[in-house]
C-alpha cells in the first residue's frame, strides 16, 4: 500500500508541477488542460489511461469537448501519493505531445 505525502513532500512535489493545485475541499491534486480540440484532448486521455491501467492507478476526470478536469488521488491512502505524483508528471508529459495546456 503506498504512503499518503507528508505536507512538505506534498509542497515539494507541487513545485515540481506548477500546473497542478491542491483540490479545495479534499485531500488531491487537480489540473485543468485544455486542447486545441476534442481530438488532442482524446489523444491525451487515450495515452492516460494506458499508464494509468499499467499502474493499477486511476484518475478522477471529466472531458467536454477540449477541456480534461483531472482529480487524482489514492483513496486506500486517504490522501496523495508518490503515484499521483508520478501520475500527474506524466500527464503533463502528455498534455505537451498533445499540445494542451
């Protein structure tokens, strides 16, 4: 079972990932991309998922058209992890081979 983040690793993490920001009314991280179109946003949801699958990690996310809302968490943690962390680094990885933003 992976380790909820301490609040100072969790700090340190989320200068790593600037784009990324403390979810409001829970222990997550969350991010909004937006894409030239449904298209790069699919494409970047596709390349997500199959990390995600590989990790036995899912996120929490919502699509409409060019906009990916991302959540992520690890519930048996109650709070974010190392994979989320991972996770969202690689998203952001992604987002760029997409052209989002």
């Amino acid at each position: 079972m992976m380790t909820k983040l301490t609040k100072a690793e969790l700090k340190t993490a989320l200068e790593r990932l600037p784009d990324w920001a403390l979810a409001k009314d829970r222990e997550a991280i969350v991010r909004k991309f937006k894409f030239q179109d449904f298209d790069d946003a699919f494409a970047f949801m596709t390349r997500s998922a199959l990390l995600a699958a590989k990790m036995d990690h899912h996120p929490e996310w919502f699509n409409v058209y060019n906009k990916v809302d991302v959540t992520l968490t690890t519930h048996d943690a109650g709070g974010v992890t190392q994979k989320d962390i991972a996770l969202a680094t690689a998203m952001d990885s992604y987002a760029a081979m997409s052209g989002g933003k």
